[in-house]
C-alpha cells in the first residue's frame, strides 16, 4: 500500500485481517492442521477499557483510545482510522502505563493529542470488551502472521453483547499472505470478512444501532491520489457497504431494503471494475471478478423485482383497475415466488462459495497484480477525466433518438447512465474546489433527473413481464400513454444534462 492510502511512513501500523464466526468455529480451528498445538494454548484473559469524551470527539476523529489490561500490566493504546473491510491497515500507538486510567502522557505524540488538547474535555468509560484470547503464530509463504481467537463480550451500562472473532495479524511479510491462509482456515469453518472492529461493536452497542441497513456514503480521496490509490478506496467502499447490509440481511429477519442496499453495492462494485478497466486490464482476474458477481447474484434482481412489484406496482394496479377480477391470486403468487426468491438469496449468502468469493475479492483489491500496472500510478484526475467523457460520450449514442428506442436499448441507456452517476460519485472527492462542487450538484441533480425517468420505464417494462410471467392481466405497452409522457420527459432530461457542463473538465 503507497502512502498516499495508509498514511505517513513514520507512523507505527497495524496490518490485520478481521474475519467474523460463532463460539464453536473457534473450537474447530484450534484443531485445523495449520494451527497445530492451538488447542495447548493457554487462554488469555482480557478486558479492554474503551474511553471517549461526552461529544465522542475522538471517534469523529476516526479515533480510539483503550487500556487493555494484560497479565498484570495495563496497555494503553491509540488508533487510527475506521471504515475498512476485511484487511485493517492502521496508524497504532502503545505504551505501558501505570494503572487502569489512561495516561495523557502516553497520548502525546499521538493523533489522539490535538484532538484532546482542542476538546478540553475529561474522557469517559464508555464501554469493556471482556475475551478468553488464544494466540498461534503461523508461517504463510515466508510471512509470519500471529493467528489470534477471541471470544467474549462486549459489555456496557446499557448490557452486553457476544464477541466472536479471528484475527490475522502481519507481523512481517506481504498482507497477500493473510488472504491465503485466510482461505485455507475457511475450508474448516465459515468464516465471513470482518467489517466491525471492536470499538465499533461497542459504540454500535452504547448508542443502540445495532447492525441496521447502510446507505453509500462519499468515498474519502487523498489530494494527489493516483488512479491505483482511487480504485482501491472506492473498490473497498463497495465491499463494506455490502458486508454492512449482508449482516443486517442476515441478523434482521431478512428486510427488503437490505437486500436492495446489497444489489447496489455490487452494481457499484461491477461499475467501477467496468469503469477502472482500462487500469485493470493488464490483470486476468477483474473480468473474472466482475462475471462471477453477476453469475452468483442474479437471484438478488429477481427477489428485489418481486419486492418491487409487490410493494409498489401491484398497489398501483389495485387503484387503477379496483374491478379487476384475480388481483388477489396474482398477490398470493407473487408473494410464494418472492418466498422462494429469499430463500435462493440465503442459501447464496451462506455457501462456502459465496464468502469464499468475498475474501478472495478482498484480497485482490488489497494485493492483486493490477496494483503494479503502470497506470496505477497515473495522476487520478487525469484518469478521471478520461473515464468520466467515455462515460458521458457512452450515455450521449446509447440515449440517441430515446423516444423511439425498444425496451432492450433503453435498457442499455439506462446503464450508461447509471455507470456515469457512480463514475461521478466514485471520483467526486478528487474535485473539492467550491466551483467543482456547484457543477457537482448542478450535474447530479440532471443526471439524477434521467435516470428517475429511465428507472420508471424500466419499471414499468419489468412489472409487465413480472404480471405475464405470474399469469396476471395484461399490462400497459409502449403506447399506453403514461408510457410515452415518461419518454418524453426521459428525452428532455437527457438533453439537459449533455447541456451541463461536465464538473472534471
């Protein structure tokens, strides 16, 4: 990793795999072949004491502040850096202190100090983790990794929740290593990437948020990345709004809007290989990456076209037609397929396939050959501007003459613009001028525009095939005139936003 991502050189770091399981996987890696003697290990007992101030101004930071208590001896350690997926790379800071409180002096020098210094505040006990560790050190590929299990609990005046984890820790090596010990470890126990460190479990507990559904969020962009340093940022800002949502899918009792937030974090996730491939193509692995995302998710567009159908398109035909006979039939068909189509997902998101899938994807973001491309290293604005009039000029022939366009090419309008939007968001953060972010919005809002009108087509065109296939009454065509007033207005908005200019240029 360049030092534009992980930040200064001089900063001690922490390299860590988190991967997440149950109490009993623990007990089945102790006896894997690769941690031989893990089950003689001694446990260690831990507890963690995590402090903020009343504002949490250290965690607006991205900072943490804990004093592990440890064999006797009391830890004191600071943390930089929150948001990763999988592979935790972040700026550490510990000093053995005196007792259980923490100690400023072991803070200066640290980020912690001007945050602390500017709050003025006394720091607070928020929250302990409590854990029985075991710790094995492994070689893999000449890298040494220490292999840590922890299971307890998170603790804090509102109650408890458990904890269960396995850490990778690189104590010297390539963190390409982690990845593939990672994979063999998970032939014995599933084992899903880790997106939740500890302080995060026990602020998520505190607040009481729990693992909700998560919206994507803007993706930080280092001024001066390169067009590798971007890709890397943006590929892991799509796996962790995936991971987030695949747990809330999991933990929730399955609700729509998280299967729908996964379906976009990997339709962002395909549009940024697509958009990315010229970087990309000198790797094998991208179009592989981007065929097998589309192959293993295609049941999570048919449960979401269900959701869609039954919770908008079905209503709106109920108003329209409230004499239509069958409705009621379509209804309790509709609602057995989307059953099923549930089921499909699950099964998907609990295959060794799957999450096997995830951290080998993890891993080539993290270590993958494309990172020594020569164009890795190419300035990420000039990258930028170079993708982002593809995409647009993309969007200009595919949405030529769009009144007049069968439902397939639209379709393929759509795409373009949807690839467009998430090229702009993606490299947004590279653009940060007052006169960048007026364009920014301006261009948004009329490409926000398009693609309501072309996402309204295109749910009208999947209700239609959606009622045939389910044996309901005939839908609206192209001509319906609700039909041609959205394709007008599609057209109109398409001209709109080739007439604003462009915000990279």
């Amino acid at each position: 990793m360049s030092e534009s991502e992980s930040g200064s050189a001089a900063e001690p770091r922490e390299i860590e795999l988190k991967l997440d399981c149950a109490g009993p996987d623990l007990t089945a890696l102790a006896a894997h072949p690769r941690l031989q003697g893990a089950a003689a290990v001694e446990p260690e007992h831990l507890v963690t004491a995590y402090f903020d101030t009343a504002k949490r101004d250290l965690r607006a930071a991205g900072l943490t502040l804990r004093v592990r208590a440890k064999g006797g001896r009391h830890i004191q350690t600071v943390k930089a850096g929150s948001g990763a997926v999988g592979l935790f790379d972040r700026a550490e800071w510990e000093t053995e202190i005196a007792g259980e409180a923490p100690d400023p002096a072991a803070w200066a020098g640290t980020a912690a100090e001007p945050v602390l210094r500017v709050a003025e505040a006394p720091l607070e006990r928020l929250f302990s983790t409590v854990v029985m560790r075991r710790e094995i050190p492994v070689t893999q590929n000449g890298s040494r990794i220490l292999v840590t299990l922890d299971e307890g609990r998170v603790e804090s005046p509102v109650g408890d929740v458990p904890l269960c984890e396995l850490e990778l820790e690189l104590q010297d090596g390539d963190p390409a290593d982690l990845f593939q010990l990672a994979q063999a470890l998970a032939e014995t126990v599933p084992l899903r990437l880790g997106v939740y460190a500890k302080s995060a479990v026990g602020f998520a507990l505190i607040d009481g948020t729990g693992r909700g559904v998560v919206k994507a969020g803007p993706t930080e962009l280092p001024k001066g990345a390169t067009a590798g340093a971007v890709f890397r940022r943006v590929a892991r800002a799509c796996l962790r709004h995936m991971r987030l949502n695949e747990d809330a899918f999991l933990e929730a009792g399955r609700p729509p809007e998280a299967l729908h937030q996964m379906r976009v974090s990997l339709r962002r996730l395909r549009s940024a290989l697509s958009l990315f491939a010229p970087m990309l193509e000198g790797d094998p692995r991208a179009g592989g990456f981007n065929d097998e995302i589309k192959r293993v998710t295609e049941p999570f567009g048919h449960a979401r076209n269900l959701d869609v159908f039954l919770g908008h398109t079905l209503p709106e035909l109920a108003n329209a037609r409230p004499d239509e006979t069958g409705l009621d039939d379509l209804r309790a068909r509709a609602e057995a397929e989307r059953e099923r189509a549930y089921d499909v997902v699950l099964a998907t998101l609990q295959s060794p396939q799957w999450r096997g899938l995830i951290i080998d994807l993890a891993g080539w973001i993290e270590a993958g050959a494309w990172a020594a491309q020569p164009s890795a290293a190419e300035d990420g604005r000039d990258f930028a501007a170079r993708v982002l009039d593809s995409a647009r000029l993309r969007l200009k022939k595919r949405g030529r003459g769009l009144k007049r366009l069968d439902p397939h090419t639209r379709h393929r309008a759509r795409i373009a613009a949807k690839k467009l939007r998430y090229g702009a968001e993606f490299f947004a953060g590279l653009y940060q001028r007052e006169k960048d972010l007026r364009r920014q919005a301006k261009f948004g809002d009329a490409l926000s525009d398009l693609q309501d009108h072309l996402g309204a087509l295109n749910d009208l065109e999947t209700a239609r095939t959606m009622t045939e296939s389910l044996s309901g009454p005939a839908m609206p065509g192209s001509d319906d005139p609700g039909t041609r007033d959205l394709l007008k207005a599609a057209a109109e908005a398409r001209a709109d936003l080739l007439d604003v200019k462009p915000f990279w240029r």
